[in-house]
C-alpha cells in the first residue's frame, strides 16, 4: 500500500530555508514528516559524486510543487543533514 507523501505547498515560500535529513540507499524514493524528527527524505541513491543530494532536491520540489532549480543546497554538501533555500 502507497503512502501519499507530505503536502508540503505551505513551505513554498520565496527565501523560505528548508532543513531535513536525508537517507541515501534506502529501499525507496519517499518523502516524510512527522512532530518529533521533522522532514525526512529517503532516496534509493547513492551518496556519490552528489547523486543522493539531487534525488534529494527532485522529490523537495516536487513536494513543494516548484521546480527543482528554484531549491539551492546551502548547507550540507557532504551530510546527511541539509538545509535547501527556496528562491524564485
């Protein structure tokens, strides 16, 4: 059974900073959030060459429903946890 990812529009705000953390070489590509560890991102890609990092930015934009250029990495290049600013 399919879980419906988070409907995360309200956070697509122009300069709005977006932390989460990220899960490379997970079984699927998914998008979570819960009260207690915040956004969560799982991608089946690897953590090389940036690979994970753009599987990353593709599923928060589509979560955000902006495109995946409008999203830029400002910290977290390296770590599993990354913070993405939002600007349009």
């Amino acid at each position: 059974m399919a879980t419906k990812p988070p409907d995360l529009h309200h956070l697509a705000q122009p300069g709005a900073e977006i932390a989460l953390r990220v899960t490379p070489n997970a079984s699927r590509n998914q998008v979570l959030w819960d009260d207690v560890s915040g956004l969560r991102i799982q991608v089946t890609a690897t953590p090389e060459g940036g690979k994970a990092t753009e599987a990353v930015r593709k599923l928060l934009a589509k979560a955000l429903g902006v495109p995946k250029t409008s999203l830029v990495l400002i910290r977290g290049q390296t770590a599993r946890d990354k913070v993405f600013r939002l600007e349009r």
